[in-house]
C-alpha cells in the first residue's frame, strides 16, 4: 500500500509538498524524504506528532531517544512503521523541524494507494518555497509579533477593546454580586 502526504506550513502561504511513501516505511524514512523535498539537513533533531482532528499533539516518534522519563514509551523514527501508526485517510501528524522555536510542519494522509508498492518516497508536488529549517530567536520574536499586531489591526481592537481606561477597583460591589441570583 502506497500513502499519499501532503505536507504545509503556517509560515509560508504558498507552500504545499505531497510525498508518495509505502507504507511499510519507517518515520525515519518519511523524515528523510521531507528533508530531501525542502532542502533541509537531515541531521538536526526533529520528531514527528501524531495529531487529533484538532492539531492536538499526542504520541511523539523522535529521532533519538533523549532519555527523558522512563514510565513512558519511546517511539523511535527507525524503529517505527508507518502503517503501525497511521490507518486512515485524513490522519493528522505534525512534523516539529526546529525544535528551539517549536516549528511544524502540518502534515495529513490524503490517500490510501492499495495494491501498489512504492522501493523509494517520491515528492510528487512542490510548490513554494520552504520556510528556513532554523531561525534566530529574535527572529522568530519579531515575526511572531508582527503576526499578532497585523491580526490586531485585522480586527480592530484598539486600546479600548477592553473597556474604560477609567475602571476604578472600588467601583465593584463584590457583596452585591454575591447577593444576586441567577435563575437557571
């Protein structure tokens, strides 16, 4: 069986890459495949998220084990088979490239290819340039805050958006709200 992913970025609106893959692959193998298609080292530390409907994160499949709590099981990208994890179209997973400012790509299983069976991950889509693999903190800092004064500006919200700048803390009549009832 052959698995169809299409991989996009929050960063970069004009970015989309499919990877075709068997699925008898490991996540070592979907990782190096990614890397190949956007031009990033394969040596960094990454790890793939295995995602609910909501982009949630749930079970991690890291690159190294990095020894962090014991009680919990590790999933290693070589020693994990893609099917044993994904086994349905639309499964959502998060693929974390730049672990210092908690960059992702966001991937999805757009389709279930059976009775085929594919040697070597093949990039079948590439549109858009990669956002860059690593990025100063600053940097991030500054785009991040660009971002949320643009959404700002977006909708309006002005220093007023909260309120009276004259709101006085005795003004509150905490006893009268205790006082009051709400009928159900």
């Amino acid at each position: 069986m052959i698995y169809n992913f299409r991989i996009v970025s929050d960063e970069v609106d004009n970015f989309k890459r499919e990877i075709k893959i068997d699925a008898d692959a490991t996540f070592l193998e979907l990782k190096n495949a990614i890397c190949d298609a956007v031009g990033y080292d394969k040596n960094q530390m990454c790890s793939f998220f295995m995602c609910d409907d909501d982009w949630e994160k749930e079970r991690e499949i890291t690159l190294e084990d990095m020894g962090a709590d014991s009680d919990q099981d590790v999933y290693l990208m070589d020693e994990t088979i893609l099917s044993d994890e994904i086994d349905d179209e639309g499964q959502k997973l998060m693929f974390t490239f730049d672990y210092m400012t908690d960059r992702s790509f966001y991937i999805e299983m757009k389709e279930m290819i059976t009775g085929k069976t594919l040697k070597d991950p093949l990039c079948t889509l590439s549109v858009g340039q990669a956002p860059p693999q690593e990025m100063a903190f600053e940097e991030f800092d500054a785009k991040a805050d660009a971002k949320a004064r643009q959404a700002a500006a977006d909708m309006d919200i002005d220093e007023d958006f909260y309120g009276s700048s004259e709101y006085n803390d005795d003004e509150f009549d905490a006893a009268g709200f205790d006082e009051m009832t709400f009928d159900d």
